[in-house]
C-alpha cells in the first residue's frame, strides 16, 4: 500500500502539495489545537510565504486573533504559555502584517511580545531561559525567538535588538555545545 502510495505522489507537482497542504492547514482550528505554540506560528508562517491569497487571508484571521487574546504580560496567545520564547514566534508573523499593512497594532503587538521574552529569566552567560518553570536553554529558541527579535530591530532600525540577537546566538552556543 505505502508503496503505490509513493508512485501516485511522486506524479503531484509542487503546487498540488502546497494546496493540499494549505487546505489542511486552513481546517485546522490552531487556537485549539494542542500542538506546541511553534509548530502554530511554523503553519501560520507557511500559509505567509505560500502567497497564495486565501493562505494569507487566513494567516490575518489567525494573527488578528492572536493578538485580541494577547495576555497581559505580551504573550501571544497561540503560543504555548507553558515558556518564554515559543510565544516570541509569533511576532514574526504579527509583524509581517505590520509591513503589509501598516497598522500599528501589529507593531504595538511585536513590541509587547519582544519586551516579554527580552524580560524572561536568564542563565549565567545571558541566555534567554526557554521554560518557565526551570532555567534551561534550548536549540528551539534560537529559531522561535532570534528571527522576531532582529526582525523587531529593522522595523524600528534598532541595533540593540540585533545585538541581543546576536548575543543569544553566542550564548545559546556556548551552553549547548557538548565539551
């Protein structure tokens, strides 16, 4: 069965892929769904960079949505409230409908988000603790929350968000190579 599976989907273009994929992606209900916050803003991302109207229609109604739910403390509300830096990778799409639009709530929202995670707890070398209930650096976080961050500082053509960038990349990288 997988096999004649694979010779039928190895005759689907590239389009056919992306629009089976965004059609499921569109169906999912990601406010709910219990998948990890960076996988929601990862399906948020790609409905982006399809380019294909209804993908980034939808991708509005999911940015909009997380920012009316944005908490008190900055997090965006898809993301998993359980850590610091998984919600920070929603500002990247937040802040996508920022240069599209212009509309400054999309930028108070990154803003809010960025200040979150720039507050969250730290460990020795200055690297951003990915959990909230523990110190610890993870390799997740230098995806989840580096790109909003330098993202944030060319909007506001900010160097200290590129610094901070940059020394969460030092610091990750120091605590997680293995000796």
């Amino acid at each position: 069965m997988f096999l004649d599976d694979m010779s039928v989907s190895s005759q689907r273009t590239t389009e056919e892929y992306i629009q089976r994929v965004s059609e499921y992606t569109r169906q999912m209900d990601l406010e709910r769904e219990p998948i990890p916050g960076g996988a929601k803003f990862m399906a948020i991302n790609g409905l982006i960079a399809s380019g294909l109207p209804e993908n980034v229609q939808h991708a509005n109604k999911l940015v909009d949505r997380s920012i009316q739910t944005q908490v008190g403390t900055g997090e965006l509300s898809f993301g998993d409230q359980q850590y610091y830096t998984s919600p920070c990778a929603l500002a990247m799409g937040v802040l996508d409908f920022y240069d599209r639009t212009g509309d400054d709530r999309y930028l108070d929202a990154a803003k809010k988000q960025i200040q979150f995670v720039l507050d969250a707890p730290r460990v020795d070398n200055g690297g951003i603790s990915h959990n909230k209930d523990r110190s610890q650096l993870w390799v997740d976080s230098m995806y989840l929350m580096l790109p909003p961050i330098a993202q944030l500082g060319n909007v506001l053509d900010d160097d200290d968000l590129y610094d901070e960038a940059a020394n969460q990349v030092i610091a990750h990288a120091e605590w997680l190579q293995n000796d």
